[in-house]
C-alpha cells in the first residue's frame, strides 16, 4: 500500500509541481528510474469539477502549461532513458545470443 501511495505522490509531483522546477524534474527522473509507468494517469479534477486525467509524458505535448526550461530538461532525460534502455536491451539480446551459442555447441 506504502508503494503505491509513493508513486502516486511521485507522479503528481512529476507532472504538478510548477513552483519547484528540481523536484518536478527529479521526481520524472526518480519515475524512469524505478520503471514506474509512464502511460499511467493520475485522475484529476479542474475548478468546474470536471475528471481528467494527467500523464508523466503530457510535458512534451504543445499547448500543455509548463516552462520550457521544464519541458527541456524533462525532454532529455525521457530520451536519455529510452536511449539507456535500448541499449541494454542489445547488449542482453547479445549476452543471450552468446550463451545459447555456448549451450548449443556442448
């Protein structure tokens, strides 16, 4: 129960947090890290009273009210990730291959 009530906390923060740009910045980086979810919405309600629902990545889509600084610095951590994960995803694609070679030739 204490996980999830933290990654809800975290993406709150990630998406919400206008007046401190680090913590909304560390809190998208601390997302990615821990492998959070980035399709997972949080249910919010505006001054009307109307649900909708924020994402992690809605930072990147134009017309969505954050500094560019924020959307900058956001932006280069989300593509250092994915690059990070592709890469590991080869280099562990190489590994299996390796070892299945190894396994096949005994």
């Amino acid at each position: 129960m204490q996980e999830v009530l933290e990654q809800e906390s975290l993406l709150i923060l990630s998406i919400k947090d206008a007046k401190n740009e680090d913590t909304s910045i560390e809190s998208f980086r601390v997302l990615l890290k821990y492998g959070a979810d980035m399709d997972l919405g949080v249910r919010r309600y505006d001054e009307n009273g109307k649900e909708y629902l924020y994402y992690p990545t809605d930072v990147f889509a134009r017309g969505y009210f954050v500094s560019p600084m924020i959307m900058q610095r956001k932006r280069k951590i989300w593509d250092d990730r994915k690059r990070y994960l592709k890469n590991s995803n080869f280099l562990l694609d190489l590994r299996m291959k390796k070892f299945l070679i190894q396994s096949y030739n005994l």
